[in-house]
C-alpha cells in the first residue's frame, strides 16, 4: 500500500485500555492492531499510551509500528494528555488523535491534516457521511449530541466522532485542559469549545468511514452498550453546555 504523502508531517497519538477477558474487548484489540498496521503501511509515526493492557497484547502494538507506553494518568484525560505532549516532542506540524478502533480512518488522516498544513485551519473536526454502519441506539445518540453540540455553539460539526486533527501550536488547548468535567470524554470536546472562544479556525472535513463490522454486531443488541451512549450522551451534553455558558460570562 502506498505510504501517505503526508505521513512525515503528521504523527497520530491516541490511548488504550484492553481487558481481553470481555469478548467486546477483544475484538477491539483486533481492530487496533489492524489500524496500527495500516497507519505503518501508510508511513505514519504512531504514539500510544496505554493503561493495563495485557503486555503479549502490547508487544504485538509495537511490532505492528507503534510506540507503545505505559500511562500513569488514572484518566481518559489524561492519557491522552501524555501522548499529545510525547508527540510534539516528534516537531511534526500537524498531531492527529483517534481511537485505534477506526481502521477505515486511517486513509482518511490525511484529508484532515491537509487545511492545517495549508494554513486554512488550526483544527480539523472528520465528519462521516454516514451513521449506518453503527449500531442504531448509537446512531440516535450520536445524533442527538451533535445536535445539542449546533444548539449551544451555532456550528455543525460532527462532534461525537472522536478524531481530532490540529497544529502543534493549538496543542496546548488539549494538554491545558484540567479535567474540569470528569477527564472523560468531553476532553476532546472542550479544547474545542476553548478554541473557538479564542477565534482559532477549526474546519470540517468529510471523509469516508465505516465502523467495523464485527464492532457493531458485538455492541448492537447489548444494552450494557447502549448505556454507555446514554451517560456519554448526559455527560458531555452537561460539559459542553456548562462551559459555553462560563466562556460567555468571561467575555
């Protein structure tokens, strides 16, 4: 496979955490390492860090392409926090975060970084084209956040898509964010809310995704799953909505 022209300006970060004694967790493993080998095809310098893993699990990461290392945050956070501070010490340009699960994604990279590079952008929000590849509670739910998401802030963007693409000059607005919120999910989402508060460009770029198949039929009629989409859905929606309102009393 062609390896991206873009890969030496780009260095992909995310974070892991896999108990292989679940079923979902395993065919989760399998997916990232199969995204970890693609991001290497592609020529794509990837750091993960990673919290209690099993290390046979780990070593097969690293010798599928990537750099592979123990977290000490005790957050989703903040083990995100880890990688993107561990990326730029790589002074690529462009620092891509998303979930290892997205094997379909990876070719997609590039897309985004492209405005950054250009100087169009400090942040690139993926947006898919389509939802009908997840399981349908998730569709609803993810649905609903982006909506509340142009509600609050006037902007459509597909916000419940966790990849994010940015400068490493608008790093800081991840690695500065404190966990106000529960350092969960929403520390992809207020850096965002922060950015734009401070007139910083933050473009959507289309792609083409397809959630693993074998993801969504393990997750699909499991409602341990789909209270899962509830709490992210109340937790990030209480975030975003306390946050905006502090950003507007501050100005």
């Amino acid at each position: 496979m062609a390896q991206s022209s873009l890969a030496d300006k780009v260095v992909l970060v995310t974070s892991t955490m896999y108990d292989l004694n679940k079923a979902s967790d395993r065919t989760r493993s399998v997916i990232a390492l199969e995204s970890i080998a693609e991001a290497y095809r592609r020529g794509y310098e990837m750091i993960i860090y990673d919290s209690d893993s099993p290390r046979h699990l780990l070593q097969m990461f690293s010798e599928a392409g990537a750099r592979v290392t123990s977290s000490t945050s005790k957050t989703m956070g903040g083990k995100r926090r880890e990688a993107i501070a561990d990326a730029l010490k790589t002074e690529k340009p462009v620092i891509a975060y998303f979930e290892p699960e997205k094997t379909s994604y990876v070719p997609e990279i590039e897309k985004t970084a492209i405005p950054i590079l250009a100087g169009e952008a400090d942040a690139t929000i993926a947006r898919r084209r389509s939802l009908k590849s997840y399981p349908l509670f998730q569709q609803q739910a993810e649905l609903l956040g982006n909506m509340f998401w142009e509600n609050v802030t006037g902007l459509e963007l597909d916000m419940w898509f966790g990849p994010r693409t940015f400068s490493r000059e608008a790093a800081h607005y991840f690695l500065d964010y404190p966990g106000t919120y529960s350092d969960r999910w929403e520390a992809l989402v207020i850096p965002i809310l922060d950015m734009i508060a401070d007139g910083k460009r933050i473009q959507s770029v289309l792609v083409e995704y397809t959630n693993p198949s074998q993801q969504t039929q393990i997750e699909e009629h499991d409602t341990s799953f789909d209270r899962k989409r509830i709490e992210q859905l109340q937790s990030i929606t209480k975030a975003i909505g306390e946050h905006w309102d502090k950003i507007r009393k501050d100005r």
